[in-house]
C-alpha cells in the first residue's frame, strides 16, 4: 500500500513537471518556408560536424551558460541510413547516443528511425543547406503530447565558422519568426580543459 501511494506520488510528480514546461510561443513553420538542399549527396555529408549554433522556440540565449558545443558524426550505412553519433559534454563527462536517420521522399529529408522508442509522435529532419566541406544548416521537428518543437542547427566542419555564415544562419532562422532570444552560439570547449582530461586519461592508464 505505502509502495503503490508512493509510485502515485511520484507519477504525479512527474506530470506536473511536464506540465510546467510552457509550451512554446513560437508555431512550427509550413514546410513550404524550410527550404531543402538542391541534389543532396548522403555520402559527400557523412562525418564529423560540430554544432556551432542552434536556434528553436524551446530555446532561449539565457540558456547559452549552460550550452556546451558538441559534435555529430554521420555514418551512412549499407541500406542507405545514417547512423548518427551524437558527442555531448556534461559535467566534464562525455557523453554518446546513437540515432537512425531515414532518408524518406525527397533527397535531404529524413524522419528519425525508431520513433516509438523514444515517446514521440513525429520527427523529421531536413539538410536546408550545405556545401559539404565546410558547413551545413538543418531543420528539425519533433512533436511530443501534441506539441510541435522545432530547431534549426548551425554545423560546421571545424568548431568555428566565418562570421558571414553565422549571419545567414542568423538571417534564415528570423524567416521562421524567431529572435535573437532564441539562438544560442553553444560556448566552445576550450582546448586546454580537453588536453588535461587526456593527460589525465593517461596517468591513469599508467597506473593500471
Ligand atoms: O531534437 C529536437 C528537435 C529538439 O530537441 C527540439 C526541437 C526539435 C527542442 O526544442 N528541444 C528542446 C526542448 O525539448 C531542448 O531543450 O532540447
Ligand atoms: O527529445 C529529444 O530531443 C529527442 C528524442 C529522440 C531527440 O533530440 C532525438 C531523439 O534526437
């Protein structure tokens, strides 16, 4: 009985909680608005990129502290998926997951594999532009209890990107109804922390 009260609790908890997140203000756009990269080419886009900036109506610049760059490395496997690597810092801990992307309909446009398992309705992903060796812009939107939640992802080849880029990244993302409030420049993470860790890594290894 004390069990089963104290799930209760806990389940109602946890409904509050996603009720406390506000909804956002911002409507998904028409995908008529979110141009697609002309002739898009799986193979020319697979590898390492780094996500420079993101902008999205669950995003807010106060956020920007807390927003530590990561990376996605994009495999392109046998039957034409990418399996898709996400590299994510949290408190000093990297972290991986693992995605599928589907290339569904057109070229450039993808719904995530495996959609059920992760609680969502819908989720579709789309290369607004690229020049392959340097950066790219992406669409995603995912709709969860009925919601849609959108963003658009600045990647780049390296971790930075000629201010130019960021400005049409900027510029784009405005045609969508967002503001500057809403995109974040994730802070880089600084190469010096990045080489402690390792040597680090390797006093311990020695000691093992
Ligand atoms: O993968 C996503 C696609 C995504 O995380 C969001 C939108 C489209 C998004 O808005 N995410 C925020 C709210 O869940 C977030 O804080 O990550
Ligand atoms: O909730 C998410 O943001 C999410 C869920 C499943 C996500 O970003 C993803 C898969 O890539």
């Amino acid at each position: 009985m004390a069990v089963s009260l104290l799930w209760m609790g806990l389940a109602l908890l946890g409904v509050l909680q996603s009720q406390a997140q506000p909804e956002p203000k911002i409507p998904a756009p028409d995908l008529s608005r979110v141009p697609l990269q002309d002739n898009f080419q799986l193979d020319r886009f697979q590898g390492k990129w780094f996500v420079v900036g993101v902008a999205g109506n669950a995003f807010t610049r106060e956020d920007q502290g807390q927003f530590k760059m990561y990376s996605t490395a994009f495999d392109l496997q046998k039957d034409d998926t990418y399996r898709v690597t996400f590299k994510v810092l949290r408190d000093d801990e990297c972290e991986r997951f693992v995605r599928t992307y589907v290339q569904k309909g057109q070229r450039g446009h993808f719904a995530l594999g495996n959609l059920k398992s992760y609680g969502l309705q819908d989720y579709i992903i789309r290369v607004v532009r690229t020049n392959y060796n340097e950066y790219a812009i992406m669409y995603f939107k995912k709709t969860l209890n009925n919601v849609d939640y959108f963003k658009i992802v600045l990647y780049g080849r390296r971790d930075d990107l000629r201010p130019e880029l960021k400005k049409d990244f900027t510029n784009f993302v405005k045609t969508l109804r967002l503001t500057d409030e809403n995109i974040v420049f994730p802070v880089k993470i600084s190469k010096k922390k990045i080489q402690k860790k390792k040597r680090k890594g390797r006093v311990n290894e020695r000691k093992e």
